[in-house]
C-alpha cells in the first residue's frame, strides 16, 4: 500500500489531520471518483471544503488501510442530524463523557457502546 501525505487545510485544528482525495485513492488503490462516492454512500469519513474539494480524517483509518467500522457506525449516527463537519468536531472534541477522551479515543479504547449510545443522545438532541 503506498504512504499518504496529509493534506493541509484550515480545518486541521477542528478534526484533522486530513488526507485528500487523491492521497486516499493512491493509497486504497482505487480512483478519486471511488473516494468520492465511498464518502457520499457513508462508507468513508469525509467533508468537503468550501471549493467542493473532498477531505478525509486520518483518524479513521487502521494501520492496514480499512476504516474502523465502529467510526462509521458513530458517523452514520451523528450524520443522520448534522452536517460533516459538525460531526467531525463531534468525533474529535475531548469530553467529560469518555473521562477527557475524544470519541475516536474511545473507540479505539474499546469503550464502543458508550460513544454509541452518546452519540444516539445528541444527534435526537440536534433532529429536535
């Protein structure tokens, strides 16, 4: 699998570091325009800039390259209420609620069922 770059952009400080389009292809071994279409269909995290341009959350991916499926499970939850990046500061905000945590933190600590069931909490909280 070849190494991404991450992509640079003013969101990084929100939810980052990202990957771009193309870095993400290379890596997957697939095209941009499968990128593009696996985040629009839910199957990889991603938000678009203002210029369209697609950003994905290196937090994401395994070291083998796969998206954790607990993170999609998280993001198809919090997506159905609200916007990508939104939903990304979401994932990626330290909280009393995973004891100082962010919810990718906790995923990856195994505290699954919790973030899940927080998660359900705030996008019904969002929906009104």
């Amino acid at each position: 699998m070849a190494e991404m770059s991450p992509a640079i952009h003013d969101f990084e400080y929100l939810a980052g570091p990202f990957f771009d389009s193309d870095g993400v292809a290379q890596w997957l071994s697939i095209g941009v325009d499968d990128v593009e279409a696996l985040a629009v269909s839910g199957d990889l995290i991603g938000c678009q800039l203002e210029n369209a341009q697609w950003v994905f959350p290196e937090w994401q991916f395994t070291d083998h390259g796969a998206v954790h499926p607990a993170l999609l499970t998280v993001w198809g939850v919090l997506r159905g209420a609200a916007d990508p990046w939104t939903c990304a500061a979401w994932m990626c905000t330290e909280t009393y609620l995973f004891e100082g945590l962010s919810a990718v933190q906790a995923v990856a600590a195994g505290d699954i069922e919790r973030v899940l069931a927080c998660a359900r909490d705030d996008a019904a909280g969002w929906a009104g």
